[in-house]
C-alpha cells in the first residue's frame, strides 16, 4: 500500500438488505403513488426513446375511490369488467382449493397468485385468443381465461391416471398448445429468449399473432432474460416482455435483483425497448397496458417491456414461509391494495355489481371448484398408487425407439409378469 493509499477509507460491500424482518411493523409510506393521470397513455407507434419517463412513473387508471380516469381507461363495458372479476375470484377459488390439498398430502407442491391475478388474467383478455403465451409457474390465471378445463389443471396437479403429461412435470407446471400456453418451466427465465424466438418465427412468416412472456422481478438477473432482451431490440420482435414484480423471489427481496437502484421497468430503457411500469393490483391499467403493447406489436412497432407493480400476498409456494423472513401483515398494508376488491368496488360504483352479488359468486365459484376436485380426485392422487404405465416412461422423446431402450422395456415386461402376472397393468 502506497503512502496515498493509506489515507483512503477501505472498500465497502453493500449487501442489499429488505426494509421489515419478522417483528417489524411494515410502513409502506415511502412508496410514490402519483395520480391517474400523471401519466398520459402515447401513441402505439411513439419512438421508445420519446417515452422513457414511463418506465419510472406508474400507469394507473382506478382511483383510491374506485373510479376510472385518465387516458389510459380502456372503457371496457360491464361484461367484460364482470367476466373479469369472475376469472379473477376463479383463480383465487382454484388456488385455495389446490393449496388446501397439498398440505393436505394430496400432492407435494403448489404456487398460489393472491394479490396478482390481474397480471395473468388481465393481460391474457387484452391479447388474442391464439397469441403465444410463455408463462412463469404463477400465471394459472392465463388457463383459466382461456377456458382451459379445470379438472385438467388438477389432473396434472395430482399427476394421476388422468393427466395427460403423464406424472412427467412438477405439479402446476402445465402444458396447453391447444390454448396457445407454452410448458412451463422450473428454470427461471428460459421462457424469455423461447418468447423471443417465436415471435421473430412469426415476423418471419407474415404471421399476424404475438407473443408474451412473464416472469418475475428475481429472473431479471438471468443470463436468459438479457438475451432475450437483446434479440428482442435487434429484431424488433413482436413480443410482450413482463415482469411480474411482487416484492419478493422467494426469500430474497427484490433489491438482491437491483431493485434498490431504478425500477425494473428502466431495464428496458437500456435496450431501446418502449417501457412501462404498472400498478399490477389495478386491473384496467394492467388490460390497457397489456393492449396497447399488442398493438404496437401488432402493427409492426417493435417489443414492449412492462412491469407490474404489485405484491406477493402468500409464501413463494407451498415449501416456503415468508414469516420467517418478513413483517407479518404486509399484503394488508400494500398501498396499491387487492386487485379483486378494487374491480368489485369499480363495479358496484357503476351500479353494476353488489356485495351479495360478489358474495354468491364467490359460494358458486368455490363450490364448482371443490365439485371439480372431487371429480380429478377419483382419477388418483400423487403418491397413491403407480397412475401411468410403466410403458410411458419410453415414449415421447425419440420417434424411433433406439436398440437399448427396446431392451430395457422388454426386460421390464418379463420382470412385470414375473411379479404380477401377464397383463398386469397400474390403477
């Protein structure tokens, strides 16, 4: 060390560190909430580099009283706001339901959405029925609006005789292409450059359908989410790039992600993508966002990156406790609120809802759901029984079976008649 060096204060590491810890009081005070309209809602075809405020601000339409203002009011009418909600409280019904049945062993693992349901059943109404979805594992809300049969949520869930991924897929890692839901995967934003990838194959072909992807503020750190943002830049893909931001990835808050220095909207603003930030718990702000980045997409005008805004209400999944690492009731003091509760009370502020209203809906839907997973349950449950062929565990990956594996299925067969006797198949 030279004499000059010796008069220098020594390197600091600064470790980010979350606001509350368990026993804290949480305060939200310092979170900026500005107006409806602070923010004025563009041109689809505006230059990203004439938008760049918007990445810092907060695209809001339902006011503190539940009123829809501003420029960015999609105007949606009272069916679609009610079908909405309902697909909301579905989610939410459907997630209690499945939450309910793994701590009760029925399967090992699920991921609730409380507090983000606008973010996939929202943005899934603003796009077209057969636009590429490339969800994260908390977007059932993409199935659902899309009509996707709820027993065959669960079937996969309970990896029983009846799913038709075969027990092959962690529970709530479903498979729609039939509903335009690309596989979802447990490693964290590979979706990102597969999104990408299909929209320049759509670009491509002349096709007219986009694609989206979501994942949350955490997956910003992959390698795979900057990739996908650069050849998103450089090609001017037609592809939707969402950032579900609740908080928390898992149990490291979202300042271990870069938080803590700009909002997760401005990493776009780098690339030269049109960016928004969100309050992801107001519905019509996440639809009118959601539609205006489909039509830039759609008409040529490159990516748009959006972050949602929002709050992670339950633990990361079924194997997490967020009372061991944050404030306890920090969902009821969030200041942008629920997203089920702001639609209802739009609603009955438009004379087209009620509280009994909202509460039958709510029996009905719960009901539905339970009726449903009785129904999936008697196709089996995870751990109970062998659900598949033994045959299964050969298919689907090559088209033509190679030598060894033929060996190994034959050897199976002559071990299972030995044990169980010829024909023996699971139930």
């Amino acid at each position: 060390m030279t004499a000059a060096q010796s008069n220098i204060a020594p390197l600091q590491l600064h470790v980010p560190e979350p606001k509350f810890r368990p026993g804290d009081e949480a305060d939200f005070s310092d979170v900026l909430v500005p107006p409806v309209d602070a923010i004025a809602k563009p041109d689809e075809g505006i230059k990203p580099a004439d938008i760049q405020s918007l990445a810092y601000g907060l695209v809001r339409v339902l006011d503190d009283d539940g009123q829809a203002r501003g420029s960015w009011n999609p105007n949606l009418d009272a069916e679609q706001l009610r079908l909405m909600l309902r697909n909301m409280m579905l989610v939410r019904a459907f997630d209690d339901r499945m939450f309910r049945a793994q701590r009760q062993g029925k399967t090992s693992f699920y991921m609730k959405s409380t507090g983000e349901e606008a973010t996939s059943v929202a943005t899934t109404m603003a796009l077209a029925s057969d636009d590429m979805t490339f969800p994260s594992y908390r977007q059932q809300g993409i199935l659902i609006t899309r009509g996707y049969p709820l027993i065959k949520m669960m079937n996969q869930i309970y990896s029983n005789r009846a799913d038709h991924l075969k027990g092959r897929q962690l529970p709530i890692m479903y498979s729609a292409p039939d509903h335009h839901f690309f596989s979802v995967s447990g490693n964290l934003a590979t979706q990102y450059p597969q999104a990408v990838g299909w929209a320049m194959a759509s670009a491509s072909r002349g096709d007219t359908r986009i694609s989206a992807v979501w994942c949350g503020e955490g997956s910003t750190a992959e390698g795979d989410f900057h990739a996908a943002m650069t050849f998103a830049a450089v090609y001017n893909a037609p592809v939707i790039l969402q950032v579900v931001n609740n908080q928390w990835a898992i149990s490291s808050f979202s300042g271990i992600a870069g938080g803590e220095r700009t909002t997760f909207a401005a990493r776009g603003v780098g690339y030269g993508i049109a960016s928004l930030r969100v309050d992801g718990n107001d519905p019509l702000a996440v639809y009118a966002a959601m539609r205006w980045a489909a039509d830039r997409a759609r008409t040529n005008n490159g990516p748009t990156f959006i972050e949602y805004f929002t709050y992670r209400a339950e633990g990361h999944s079924t194997s997490d406790d967020p009372g061991a690492y944050r404030a306890a009731a920090e969902f009821e003091k969030w200041p942008l609120g629920d997203p089920v509760i702001r639609l209802k009370q739009h609603l009955i502020l438009l004379g087209e809802w009620t509280e009994e209203q909202h509460q039958a809906q709510a029996e009905e839907l719960a009901d539905m759901v339970k009726a449903t997973q009785k129904e999936a349950e008697a196709n089996g449950i995870l751990g109970h029984g062998l659900h598949q062929p033994f045959d299964t565990m050969f298919e689907d990956v090559f088209e033509h079976l190679p030598w060894h594996l033929k060996e190994q299925s034959a050897q199976m067969h002559e071990e299972q008649e030995t044990k169980f006797g010829p024909g023996w198949e699971p139930r």
